[in-house]
C-alpha cells in the first residue's frame, strides 16, 4: 500500500456547476468558465423522482462535450442510475457519479461504469453517514460529499457534513487513493476554505461563479479560498 497523500501535493479542483448557468447561453457559458481556469464541468442530471426537480439527459451532455476538452463531471441525481450510465458514457461524461441512496446496486453500477472505460464516483446526501460509501471506497474514483440537499442550485452550505469529508479523507489518505473528494452544494468562497481544510480536493460550485459578477474573478477568488482551506489543513 503506498504511503497517505500529503495535503500539499494534492490538486484542487473548481469544477462550476452548469445548472447555475443561462441555458440559453450555455456555449458561452462553458467557453468562459473554461478561458476563467475551471479544471471541469459539473453536470447534474435531475429526474424528478430521486429528487423533485427535473433538468436535463445526455443530450445536453453531449452539447457541452463539443464545447470544450475539459473532463465532465456527471452527477446523476435519479432513481435508476444503472439504466442510463451509458447514455450519460456514450454522452461524453467523464465520471458518472451515482448515488448510493438510488435503487440500483452500487456494486454493479461500479462494475458497469468500469467495463464501459469512464470513472465512477459515489454521492452521499446530507443525512446518509460515510458508513454508507465506505465498502466500496477501494473501487471509486471520485467520492462525493452533499453539502446541500440535492434537489436545486443556489442553496445553504450545510457545515455539519464536514465531519464526513474529515471521515472520507482519512478514508481515501488510508488507501493511498487518488481519487478527488468532492464537495458540492453552497459551496461560496467562505465555505470553500472550510472544505479544503476538512480535506476536499474537487469544488463544485454553481451560484458563486454563474450567478453574479465576472465569471474567471468569481474563480479566481475561490482558487484563493481552496488553496488557503488546504494551508490550514491539520494533517
Ligand atoms: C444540487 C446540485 C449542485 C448544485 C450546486 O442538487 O447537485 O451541483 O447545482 O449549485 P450551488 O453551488 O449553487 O449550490
Ligand atoms: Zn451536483
């Protein structure tokens, strides 16, 4: 097993979340972002039963696939992940992140994603414990942490799930694991120096880069934020 990751070499990752995003200008929207210093896009997929809002399917994906090189980050907030990873695959995702609390087996959801070439993360809502991911750690390539309850952009940051990034870290630093720990909901340049210190490593970030003010200074300023969150992480 090799030796825990020091917090200093670790990348850190802004990943905006396209759901805060004008829709009607989305190709601009990406080509800023991107020109602003994003390292990848956020991209999530809501059906309407695992959460109560709906947003988009692979088309979009594909779309903003053709806009730009950057990997796609595909969080699937739906019932029934296992049906539609290759759609969201064949789309262009570059990790297809399922929820643990979703009907299908993660086990073979994990086993799928693998056999079709692209990487998977799992996703714990607020209220479900590390407990839930934990088993399936070794397998994951990105673990993703809800600071928000999923549903809509523009909410809360929810302190309390720090605990599970501290958990998840420790986790993964154990493993010798590369694989990003993502934090995602509320994230606002004060919440994201707090995620960096509990250990995150990959920030998405809706509201606080689309919703006001110039795209690449709202990414500069949480650069600034994540790297001083991992200065001040205690290791
Ligand atoms: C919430 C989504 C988040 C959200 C982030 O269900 O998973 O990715 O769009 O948006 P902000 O950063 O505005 O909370
Ligand atoms: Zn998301």
């Amino acid at each position: 097993m090799s030796a825990p990751v020091p917090g200093k070499t670790r990348r850190l990752l802004l990943a905006p979340s396209l759901l805060s995003a004008d829709f009607g200008a989305l190709g601009e929207a990406v080509r800023e972002a991107e020109a602003g210093g994003a390292d990848a896009f956020h991209l999530d997929v809501m059906d309407g039963h695992f959460v109560p809002n709906i947003t988009f399917g692979p088309a979009l994906v594909a779309a903003v696939r053709a806009r730009t090189r950057l990997p796609l980050d595909v969080h699937l907030m739906i019932e029934e992940p296992l049906k539609y990873v290759e759609a969201f695959q064949k789309a262009g995702g570059d990790s297809l992140v399922f929820h643990v609390e979703a009907r299908s087996d993660p086990e073979e959801v994990i086993r799928t994603v693998h056999r079709l070439g692209v990487q998977v993360g799992a996703a714990i809502r607020p209220d479900t414990p590390f407990s839930r991911i934990d088993p399936m750690v070794e397998r994951l390539d990105e673990v993703l942490v809800m600071s928000v309850y999923p549903g809509f952009s523009g909410q809360k940051f929810i302190p309390d799930v720090l605990s599970k990034v501290r958990a998840a870290r420790e986790r993964l630093d154990a493993l010798g694991s590369p694989a990003p720990l993502s934090i995602d909901g509320g994230i606002v340049p004060e919440t994201a120096v707090e995620a960096a210190a509990a250990g995150a490593t990959f920030f998405v970030c809706g509201n606080s880069v689309f919703q006001s003010g110039e795209v690449a200074d709202n990414l500069r300023r949480l650069r600034a934020s994540v790297n001083e969150g991992a200065r001040r992480a205690v290791r």
